[in-house]
C-alpha cells in the first residue's frame, strides 16, 4: 500500500491568505489543505477528503496526474471523513473526471444533498455514485470505520440528520497486512480508538491545534473565546501522552496558528521528542 500525503493544512492552509500573523510571516514551509492518496497497485489511488487545493495537489504528484491516454486518469474514488468544506470542495473541482464513488457517512451525505447541494452539481457532469462509508468496497484495501465527533459544518447546524458526523478511516492492504489509520478530526480519544489503531504501520492523527487555548490572545487570530473549543479538535498537548511504542504516528491537518509548523519552535521539537513525526506534503509511505 503506498499513501502519499497530498496536502496536511487545516482549513485555509498554511500560510493563510487572510493573516499575517507571526507564523504566516514566518517563512515556515507551506502547507496545502489536508488530502491523502491512497493506492494497492500504485495504479488505481483514492483520495481521502478533497481539498479545494486539489487540482494543484494532482499536478504536484506524477502518480496522480492523466494518461496514458488523453483522457484516462488514476483516481478511482474518494472518502470523506465530514462535510467540512475544506474537505468536500475538491469534489467539485473533480466533476471533469466523468463520474466517481463517493463514499461518506450517511450524514454528510445528507448534508452533501440538502445543506450544501454539491452532490445536486456534481451530478449535472457525469454518473457519480454516492454511497456509505459503512460498506466500501474497493480492490485490494480493505476499509473500516470509527465515528470520532458529532460536529457538524456551520453550513448544517439546521439539518435533522443523526449522526456520526465525522470517522476515522482504518485501511488495511489485503495482500500485505499493512494497515494506516487516517483521522485528520479528533474531537476527543474516542472509546476504542486504541483498538482501531492496533497493529497500525502508520496513524495520521489531528494536529489542528498545538494547545487547547492556542486561538485566543492578541497573538492569535482573534477569534473570539470559545472557538477553538467548538470546532472539535483534540489539541496535540492532549493526545501526544497517548501515543504508544508500535505505529509510526504522525501529525497532519495543522492549523495556520499551531507553531509546529515551525521546525525551529520548541513545540515541533515537543513532538518529534514525544515520539510522532510532521510530514511536509508530498511525503510518500509504504506499508
């Protein structure tokens, strides 16, 4: 199984167009909005989430980009974590491809429908399927899920769907055994997380924020108190003690104002030294 690490920003990426914060300024490497590819045969790939950076994502990776023929590409399909728009919007900038399965929580897929019609648009270009994520089906992976968060995107907070909301992926190759967790939205450690992530060659966690009071202060962005907190993300001060000898853990989806994205800060070497690694887009593994 190869994965390659298309994009490991929050929302807005890094550094944000809208902010000149001390880190946006910072010279720091940039980071595009989360995604991953994910491929058996290193042939056919999956995306998991689709970043709004998507299309500069595909033409950065040669695995990912058209051909042979003028018109045959190597995506096969996507799945969702959430409906977070920093990662469902990719899809529209995917309806060239004709048509893919989509695969999400029956939540998001409601909410793909009703609150934000992506499905309703995407579906004017070609025969997209979209089905749930408790029944994926795809050659040579196989998939399983965890829900991790009930928070919905601001743009559903009206819906009526059940949840969950947000999962996590565990995505084992059938022919080697190797097995990578993906949960780029951690609201919490959830019950059975450690379970879900047993055996793992690689867990990509939620490293939206460093600490749980990061976006508050004249530092910041300014945001307002409470914010951070309502937008259900586990800080990495809280799941970093949890990590335990075994996977390669590593830390992704990191937000404009965590100073990890810093090589040189004191805290992107806190969890170098805890014991998990922050990959730069475009870092490949193989499991």
């Amino acid at each position: 199984m190869r994965l390659i690490l298309l994009g490991t920003a929050a929302g807005g990426g890094f550094p944000q167009w809208n902010c000149a914060c001390a880190l946006c300024v910072s010279g720091a490497p940039p980071r595009t909005q989360d995604c991953v590819a994910v491929s058996a045969d290193g042939e056919g790939w999956y995306l998991l989430n689709a970043s709004p950076d998507i299309r500069a994502q595909i033409l950065a990776t040669p695995p990912l980009r058209a051909g042979p023929g003028p018109r045959e590409i190597p995506l096969r399909g996507v799945l969702l974590t959430d409906a977070e728009l920093d990662h469902s919007l990719g899809l529209l900038l995917l309806r060239e491809a004709g048509g893919l399965p989509v695969w999400a929580p029956e939540a998001v897929l409601g909410a793909l429908s009703e609150q934000f019609p992506a499905r309703s648009i995407i579906d004017g270009y070609g025969g997209w399927e979209w089905l749930p994520s408790s029944e994926v089906s795809i050659d040579g992976l196989r998939v399983s899920t965890l829900p991790v968060s009930d928070k919905r995107p601001k743009y559903a907070r009206s819906s009526t769907e059940d949840g969950p909301w947000v999962v996590a992926y565990r995505i084992e190759d059938v022919e080697t055994g190797g097995v990578f967790v993906y949960a780029p939205c951690l609201k919490s450690w959830p019950d059975g997380f450690d379970d879900f992530t047993r055996d793992a060659g690689l867990v990509l966690l939620d490293g939206t924020f460093y600490a749980p009071d990061e976006m508050s202060g004249a530092t910041a962005a300014e945001v307002g108190d409470g914010a951070q907190l309502a937008m259900g993300h586990l800080p990495i001060t809280g799941s970093l003690a949890k990590l335990r000898p075994g996977p390669r853990w590593a830390y992704t989806h990191l937000n404009n104002t965590n100073p990890v994205v810093d090589p040189a800060s004191p805290e992107h070497a806190a969890v170098l030294d805890g014991g998990a690694s922050l990959p730069l887009d475009g870092t490949e593994f193989k499991l």
